[in-house]
C-alpha cells in the first residue's frame, strides 16, 4: 500500500474516532491508543493528521492543547452528504 494510501485510511479512521464520540472531544492520546487497537501507528505523525483534518474543517481544536472535535462538517462527511479524495471512512 502506498503512502497516500496509508495517511487516507489513517486520517479516515481518525474522523470515525471522533464520529464516534461526537459531540465530545477527544485528547490525541485517546486517538492515539484507538489507532493502535487497529494496528495503526500515528503516534509520530499524529499532529500532521490532525492538522490536515483541521485545515479541511472536518475537525477542530488546539494541537497545543491536546483536545480536538468532529465538526458538523465532520459529520457530513461521515453521513456521505460530502466526499472528499483525501481520506477514505
């Protein structure tokens, strides 16, 4: 599987994270532990993940301060009403 291949299913799996939980937040040590129950390791490269994610609006929050949280935008994207090439659910 190529690169690409793997930042899609790793920031798509980091979107149904916090699906998941929407309304609340998660910390990224929380994603981190949830990405490794699915045998995916972010933990050096979870900041690029969430900022992707942010800069697309699909999430929000501080990487400062840890904590992020799927946006209603987020959800579209997850209920199917938006796609984007950039990830894979």
């Amino acid at each position: 599987m190529s690169e690409a291949k793997r930042n899609q299913h790793k920031r798509g799996q980091i979107i149904r994270m916090l699906s998941a939980l929407y309304p609340s937040s998660a910390t990224k040590s929380q994603l981190i532990s949830g990405m490794q129950g699915y045998g995916m390791n972010v933990t050096a490269d979870i900041d690029r993940h969430l900022a992707y994610l942010i800069d697309k609006e699909y999430v929000k929050g501080d990487l400062k301060a840890e904590l992020v949280t799927l946006t209603a935008k987020g959800v579209d994207l997850v209920e199917g009403i938006i796609e984007d090439q950039g990830l894979i659910l």
